[in-house]
C-alpha cells in the first residue's frame, strides 16, 4: 500500500519557531518518505473565528512561501491552499451527517476556545469533521500532528468507520505520526503552556521571520526556575526541558543527552547554545523567503490545487455515490 501523507498549518497568524521544528520539519523529511505527500495552507480552519479578510489573505501567502522556503518541494510534494479545492467543504458536510453532537461536543478544543460562550460560532464546532474531510479526501494513510491533535485524528477514524460500514468501503482509516520530542513546543515566558501564534505575549513566541536580535533576547530571557539544574524532567522543570527539547531537536539529539553534557553548566549557557542553533536553522530559512516573490508562489499554488483537486474529485464522488447522491459526469 502506498504511503500517503497529508498535513495543514492555519494561516491565523505569524508561523512560531513551534510550528517549525513540530510540524514544519517533519512535512519536509516525509516529503522522501512518502509516495504522495500534501501539504495545504487550511485557510477554512482560519475562519471559525473572527478574522481580519486582508489579514487572512497576507497570512496565507506567508505560510506558502514558509512551505517553500523551509524546504518543501512543489516537485516532491503537493503544496495548495484549502478553499482552492471545494471537496473540502462538500466532504466536510457529508461528514457532518454522519458525526455526532455528543463526539464534537467532547473535543478538547472546542472546550477550550469555545467553552459555554454564546458567540462561539458553528465553524469551531464542526472544525473537526472539516479535519477529517482534509485527511480522507486523499486516501491519507499517515498524518503528522502534534499531540494536541491526536484527539482530532480519533475523530476522523471514527467517521471514516462508521461511513465505510453503514454506506460502504471508501475511506482508509489513517495512522498519526507524533514525534517523540518536540510534538509540543511550549512558550518562552510560561512553559506550561504551548509556543502559540495566538499567544499574546510576544515574547512567549518565536517567530520564524523574527530579527536575529530578537530571536537572541527572547531565548536569553526564557523562564526557567530558581534551582541553577540542568535536568530534562518536562513536569518538574518545564522551562529548562523545553529549552532542552528545542536545542534538540535543533541539533538531531536527545534532550536527557544533552542535560547530561550541560551538566554544571548554569542556564546562561544552555540559553546562549540554544540561541545560537536556533539562529543557524532559521537563518536560510530567512533568505530563502525573502528571494519568494508572489506570483511564484500563486503559481505554485494553481499548480498544487490542480494535482489535490484531481484526487479530490475523485474520492469526493466515490463517497457522494455511496451515499446516494447523483454526482453530476465530470467534464
């Protein structure tokens, strides 16, 4: 069977240092993995709260050209954004005839960006099966998530089994690939909390365009704790395991080694090692974004949604058929 990956990042805000080294990174290495990789700019999940429209627009460019410029191939991979292929949605609706209140009702998100308010809108509360649609419209077969969204990946097996024995066998059922470090990359200024592009405090993320200045000032005065150990223990000592947690995945080792080799050192070292790395890995990134122009990257993008819309199609049909829609002939 072939290996198929599909993945997204919401373009709601500057791309984090989190995003990168959690997710980003990992889009690029399976890029040779895989038989087919997707890789989608979900500006739908963008919108299940209140957003500015040429903000959205500029957002979602940026995360193309951070695609392209952390290294995702347009040769090895599909790189498009999600309103530009309607199966989406169309899926996503077929989908929310099969999902339950109770399920959407208990996801952790929802919970915690929604909770009881009454402004909250529908969106966010079928933002889930829209993930589904996302992952099963390509026969997806792995996902790479952080662990905050393993609950989601739950969800949309749950769907997939549910359609394929009430209507018939359509979908596959994927598997997530959370990395064992690094899944979650938690903020400079609380590290209980994770590194968020919603995060109010500046300097409790890193930016991947921020000024090397910046990057430096905002590792320099992470907040770690008043016991002068370095030890990797993620529940005991948050801020110095996130710091370890970073620098190795950085450096493409193991954050207890690491403790072990920083072994009476005091936190000024661990931080100015693990500024000076950061600074190394984004520094082409940087460059390389800066050369991006916008139609390049548009055309890309045309180009992406071509090769997803193909696929798209194709399952959407299947699906809509199994359901007993008549699908109008293709043209």
């Amino acid at each position: 069977m072939q290996k198929i990956v599909f993945s997204g990042v919401q373009p709601s805000g500057m791309l984090t240092l989190g995003n990168y080294l959690g997710a980003i990174r990992q889009f690029v290495a399976l890029q040779d993995e895989a038989d087919q990789a997707y890789y989608c700019v979900v500006d739908l999940h963008a919108t299940t709260v209140r957003h500015d429209p040429k903000t959205l627009r500029d957002y979602t460019l940026m995360v193309s050209k951070l695609y392209l410029a952390s290294g995702i191939d347009p040769n090895r991979a599909t790189i498009f954004v999600q309103s530009h292929v309607p199966e989406h949605a169309e899926l996503a609706w077929l989908l929310q005839c099969v999902a339950r209140t109770g399920e959407l009702s208990r996801m952790t998100q929802f919970k915690e960006k929604g909770g009881d308010k009454e402004t909250v809108s529908v969106g966010l509360y079928t933002y889930p099966v829209l993930m589904a649609a996302d992952i099963l419209l390509y026969q997806t077969t792995h996902v790479p998530v952080g662990e905050d969204q393993k609950q989601h990946l739950e969800l949309t097996r749950d769907l997939a089994e549910r359609f394929n024995r009430d209507y018939g066998e359509v979908f596959r059922l994927p598997e997530t690939i959370i990395p064992d470090v690094g899944s979650r990359i938690m903020s400079l200024d609380d590290p209980t909390k994770k590194m968020s592009k919603s995060n109010p405090s500046e300097m409790g993320r890193i930016h991947l365009l921020d000024p090397d200045d910046i990057i430096e000032k905002k590792i320099m005065r992470a907040v770690t704790d008043s016991e002068n150990v370095i030890r990797y223990d993620p529940e005991k000592k948050p801020g110095v395991s996130n710091l370890l947690a970073i620098l190795a995945l950085v450096r493409g080792e193991h954050p207890e080694v690491l403790a072990e080799a920083f072994s009476g050192q005091g936190y000024g070292a661990l931080k100015r090692s693990v500024a000076d790395a950061v600074l190394e890995v984004l520094r082409p990134i940087k460059e390389r974004y800066e050369h991006l122009t916008d139609e390049e990257t548009l055309k890309i993008l045309r180009e992406g949604a071509d090769r997803a819309q193909a696929i798209a199609r194709k399952t959407y049909r299947e699906a809509a058929q199994a359901f007993g829609y008549i699908c109008r002939e293709s043209s």
